[in-house]
C-alpha cells in the first residue's frame, strides 16, 4: 500500500483575511455582497479569494462542521445515450436505495469528458458539496482516483481493475474478462467461428478488458475473421455498424453488443438486410433487461443484478464515510442467458478453426 497522503486543506476565510491583510468579518462581508467594506477592500478580497482557490460552502451542515449529507456521481458520457441505457437507470437504482436508509443525498452531474469531471470533483471539495463520490467508467490512464487521493475525498471505484489500490478509494468490480470468455465458449460450441463483437465507448477500462479477452480467445483457438469494433453504445452505432459488418464480403455468424439497445438495433437491421436470427447469424447482449423479452426472437444475454452491484458500491461508499478502510470487493460474474437469438452457426460442419492472423478493430 502506498504511504498515506495528507489531504490537502482547503483554504478557509482566515487565509484569505491573512492573505489580504484584512479581518475575518471584512472577508465575510466581502464575500457575501454586505455592506460594511469599501469597494476597493471589496475587489482586494475577491481577488485573494480567487488566486487561493477558495469556494463558498453551499450547504448548511458543511457550515457547521457535520458534513455535506451528500455524495456525488459524475458521468463522462454523451448525455443523449443515457436515457436509453438500463444499466445506468437499475445502477443508479440501487445506489439511491442505500443512500435513502442512510439519509444521504446523491448530487449527479454530466459533463463532456474526464478533466470537466475532474473540475466538477475539485469544485465540489472546495465548496464543501459531498462528502464523497462514486466514480464509474474506469479509463486506462485514469487521473481521477490520483486526484480524489490528492484531495482527500472518499470514494468507490465501480468497475475498476482489482489490483489498482489507492489510499482511501475502495474498488467494487465484475469479471469482465471472465464473462467475455464464457460468450466465446458458447458461441464456439456452437460452431461460430467469425464473430464480430460491437464494443462500447473506446478507452474505458471494461471496454478493454473485453476486447483484450476477445482477441486472446480468438488466438487461443486460431480463429479468423475475430474483430472488435467500439461505438458510443447508442442505437444509432450499433445500427450502423451492424449494416457495415452484415454488409461485408464474408459477414460474421455470431455478434457480440456490449449493451442491449445496440443488440436490438442491431436485430431489426439484420432483419432488414435479409438475415435471420439466429438462423444466418446469431447475437448476445451484454446487459439483460426487459427489452431483450420484448422482442422477436428473444435476446440471448449477460445478466447480473445491475441493482445490487449499485446498493454494493452504496454500501462501501458509506463504510468510508464511516471510518472504514478501503477495500476491494467483487461481484459475481454476469451468466450467460441462452434464449432464441442464438443457434448453430450454418454450416459448422465446414467451419473449422483456421490459422492467420486476428482481425481487430478498436
């Protein structure tokens, strides 16, 4: 474990009444717009405030020392695909369910990109707003947890590597390289030897492990035409896609969608160019959900308890603020769900193992 770092300290009205050669009360009617100070006094402490990184406390219990009664959750994604996501909607589920036993409040955010979301973090501390954070979507190279280290910030990883330990962050995480390979072994059994898997977003460490599994898979049984192709996890890419993969000179017979609104885009446009599920080519959904129920041919799929993987990282959220040590926890691997989607890849008799290169695609 890495030494312990001390946090750093928030700069408070008497820095700034030091630093501006002033009294606390100036500083307080500086700040606050009161009467009181001159003008000039007025800019001299706003000035300080600012060069010191100094925030107003928004919250009342922050003021007296008890704490924010808040946590945070920010989400780095493009905001059209989220209210077509289930896993974040039963994620976020199970989260608020815990927090609600405890008297917690969830304060959400979305931003464009990952320093917005270091921003909205180091803002957040100055101005007292949470008392801690979930952070989701684990990137390779992530500044995130070196940052809420640096600030002291309690919070828990969701879906972060196990052997990445930082002081004060706590991990909870689900096999995603196990699971990729239990949908490979499926899908091989069933004679599937070109298998196009439609990834999400590029650079998030889930996305990574998955593809890295494919593609070791794939040479692991000196398979061909293996490829993974990343999108923004929305129906309009994974529609897209599909059509480009389907469309191709030698089309897969398997498809792979790591969510299941892009599985279901993909269903209706195989059908549209001709093909049958899972007849001419069979496809699996990474999340289950009612929408794999809700179609013709039902979609075979990875399934968890998404809820209880949220309550999970609820509940070392708060142990944190608790006083209690940072941990790693696992969740159980998602189980692959055979339904109608998927079949005998056609002609597996004549569709053996070849050697040559992987195809992959990121």
């Amino acid at each position: 474990m890495p030494a312990k770092r001390s946090p750093a300290r928030r700069p408070t009205m008497k820095d700034i009444a030091r630093r501006a050669g002033v009294s606390e009360s100036a500083v307080s009617f500086a700040l606050n717009g009161r009467p009181g100070v001159s003008e000039v006094t007025r800019e001299r402490v706003r000035r300080v405030a600012e060069q010191l990184g100094w925030r107003p406390s928004t919250a009342a219990r922050a003021l007296s020392g008890e704490g924010a009664a808040t946590v945070g959750l920010v989400l780095a994604r493009p905001a059209d695909t989220l209210g077509v996501d289930s896993f974040f909607l039963q994620l976020v589920s199970g989260i608020q369910e815990v927090l609600a036993e405890r008297h917690l409040g969830l304060l959400f955010q979305v931003v464009e990109d990952v320093p917005d979301e270091c921003a909205v973090y180091r803002r957040w501390w100055a101005e007292h707003r949470v008392d801690g954070v979930l952070v989701v979507d684990p990137r390779t190279d992530d500044p995130r947890p070196d940052l809420l280290d640096e600030l002291g910030l309690p919070a828990v990883v969701i879906g972060g590597a196990p052997d990445e330990r930082h002081t004060g962050l706590s991990t909870v995480w689900a096999d995603d390289a196990g699971a990729m390979a239990s949908v490979v072994d499926g899908l091989y059994a069933l004679g599937h030897r070109r298998i196009v898997h439609i990834a999400g977003l590029s650079g998030l460490a889930h996305t990574e492990r998955r593809i890295r599994t494919l593609r070791a898979e794939a040479r692991r049984r000196g398979l061909t035409g293996v490829e993974s192709i990343t999108t923004d996890y929305s129906d309009a890419e994974g529609a897209a896609v599909t059509h480009r993969v389907l469309d191709s000179a030698a089309p897969p017979t398997a498809l792979i969608y790591d969510n299941d609104v892009m599985a279901l885009a993909g269903v209706a446009t195989a059908t549209e160019l001709g093909f049958s599920v899972p007849a001419d080519v069979s496809v699996v959904a990474w999340e289950d959900s009612a929408l794999c129920r809700m179609v013709r041919p039902w979609l075979s799929a990875l399934s968890r308890d998404t809820m209880e993987f949220g309550r999970t990282a609820a509940r070392e959220l708060t142990a944190l603020l608790d006083g209690g040590p940072a941990r790693t926890v696992r969740v159980p691997v998602p189980r692959l769900i055979e339904r109608e989607s998927t079949g005998a890849a056609r002609g597996r008799d004549s569709c053996g193992a070849g050697g040559g290169d992987i195809d992959l695609v990121t």
